[in-house]
C-alpha cells in the first residue's frame, strides 16, 4: 500500500493529535512532584493542632519525608506520613506533632523504637499535640463542677463588704481600673485595627518564614566567621598599635632633623608659590623649543635644520610677478 505524502494528509486531525500530546506531556510534568514515592504510614492524632498537607517530617531534626494526608477518621485525625523506604521504623515508633517556628508552622517528629517495623497506624497511645482542646474544654468543666456556689458567693458579699469599707487608696485604684476599661472601651475600633494590622504582620512573616530563617542563618554564619578569625583581627589590632608607637618614636627621635627640613621646604614651597606665574610662563615657552630641539636631532647622527637669510640672493635670481602677467594689479 503506498504511503500518503505528509503534506496531502488532512491537516485537521494531526493538529488535534498534536495539541493532545502537548496537554499530556504538561500535565506529566506537572504531576511529577505529585507521583508517589517511598512508603506511606498513618499515625492516629486527638487533633490536627494545625498540621497541613506537606509539613516536614523530621527525625533527630533531619527532615526525612512530608506529610501527605490530613484526614478525619471518626473521632480523631489520621495522618499520613511519607518517608524513604530505606527507612526503618520500629514497632513502637512515637509521633508528635510540634510546633516549628513562632510564626505557627509545625511538623512531625518521629521518634524510632522498638524492634522490627512498623505495622499498620501510630496509635493514639503513642501520639501528642501541641494541645488538645477537647482536654482543655473537659478540665474546664470538672473545674466549674467542683465550684461551690454558696462559697462563691459569700466570697464575693465579703469582698463587696471589704471594698465599700476599704482604704481611699483602694477606692482609687478600682476608680482608675474603671477608667481604664473605659478607655479601651472607647477605644475599641482602634484596637481593632491595630489588631487587624498585626494579622496582618504575622501573617506577612508567616509568609517569609523561609527568608527570615534564611537570614538568621546566615548572621549565624557571619558571627562564627568573625568568631573564628578573632585571633587574626586581634593579632591586626595589635600589629596596628605598635606601627603607631614606632613611628611616633621615629618622628620624637628625629625631631631635631625633621624641624629645620620641614623649615627649609616650607621656604621652598613658598618661592614656588611666589613665583607660580613665572614658572607656568616658562613652561608654556619651553614647549616650542624643546619640540625644534626634538625636530633637529630626531634624524639620525647629525644635525638636520635650516639656516635662514645668510647669505644675500644673486642678481641673476628674479622674484615672481606679483601681478600674475597682469592678471591683477
């Protein structure tokens, strides 16, 4: 069967098949930091105080791998965690979740134990937070439980009791933390603001978390380098001090030389002064000297220049006409 010449082929579906596999290889290069890799564990957590999707993964304060997963799972939270496979997880292995910098971020610390590997999820028994506000909320309500209304309130009728006999120091002082809530009080929409400023802030450092650390260490770096060639700036210091006597011993030595040398060139230098146009006027009528001076003996061996008018013209010698043959008079 005979083969259609390329360019009588229908121009339409090689486009089509064109553009297709252009949108397949973008979408593999884009999903290639999507493609799975290592193994995959869970760890059960009471909440997710925080944790994303990507957070590191860290052992020893190396980070090892991320977090893949951040799912509910009844009532706790599950987590994915993905890690090398050449990395060995013990039987008993512990998850926490911790706090990694003041702006909020966090990440998973692993802890490896126990023998063998790991099987199946981290249990709850084996994980921590940061904190847990269902614990939080619960401490409050036994505490409230446990409170004693009729104490509470005998309490509170001896403190008012206390305060309307009380001292005038301590009237002033209730009078001046009454006035101090109502000033902020009346000052509530600009707390607001400068609250709404401050998220602001923390959230544009949040956002420069990675800068910021960038930054940190790098003064880090500067202020060990500095550290570890302090005994050769020390050693410059010192060196610097010495020159510094030495010369002033040289100049205290010689001072008896020095003076009058330093009389006699200020003499010099104001007879320069004194005389600068002169000089300036020499200088300028040197120039064409030097330069014929140049011209004569630049040649060769001898001497090469003219001598003008010695010798007076011959009679036979006739000047030019000056009227050009009496072209002009």
């Amino acid at each position: 069967m005979p083969l259609t010449s390329f360019r009588r082929r229908d121009p339409i579906p090689l486009a089509a098949g064109a553009v297709v596999v252009t949108l397949a290889l973008v979408a593999a290069a884009l999903g290639v930091g999507e493609l799975p890799y290592g193994v995959t564990y869970s760890a059960e957590f009471a909440e997710s105080a925080g944790l994303r999707v990507n957070d590191d993964v860290v052992i020893a304060g190396v980070r090892v791998g991320r977090v893949s997963a951040v799912e509910l799972d009844g009532g706790h939270v599950r987590v994915g965690l993905r890690v090398p496979d050449d990395l060995r997880l013990g039987s008993l292995t512990r998850a926490d979740i911790r706090i990694k910098t003041l702006l909020g971020a966090h990440h998973v610390v692993l802890d490896p134990r126990g023998p063998g590997r790991l099987r199946g999820p981290i249990p709850l028994s084996r994980t921590s937070v940061p904190y847990e506000v269902v614990a939080a909320v619960n401490d409050l309500s036994q505490s409230a439980d446990r409170i004693d209304e009729r104490e509470l309130a005998s309490a509170m009728t001896v403190l008012a009791r206390t305060v309307d006999g009380s001292s005038e120091e301590i009237r002033s002082a209730l009078d001046g933390l009454g006035r101090l809530s109502r000033t902020i009080a009346s000052r509530e929409d600009g707390l607001r603001d400068l609250v709404r400023r401050a998220r602001t802030v923390t959230g544009l450092l949040a956002r420069r978390d990675t800068d910021l650390t960038a930054l940190i260490r790098d003064g880090d770096l500067v202020l060990r380098e500095i550290a570890a060639r302090r005994a050769a700036i020390h050693g410059l210091l010192v060196n610097t001090v010495l020159l510094t006597r030495r010369i002033d011993g040289l100049i205290a030595d010689n001072r008896a030389t020095l003076k009058p040398m330093l009389r006699r060139l200020r003499a010099f230098t104001g007879v320069l002064r004194r005389n600068e146009e002169s000089l300036e006027r020499t200088l300028a009528l040197l120039a064409p000297f030097v330069r014929q001076l140049a011209d004569t003996g630049g040649n060769g061996r001898w001497v090469d220049t003219i001598v003008q008018n010695l010798l007076p013209l011959p009679a036979s010698v006739r000047f030019p006409d000056r009227t050009l043959g009496g072209l002009t008079r």
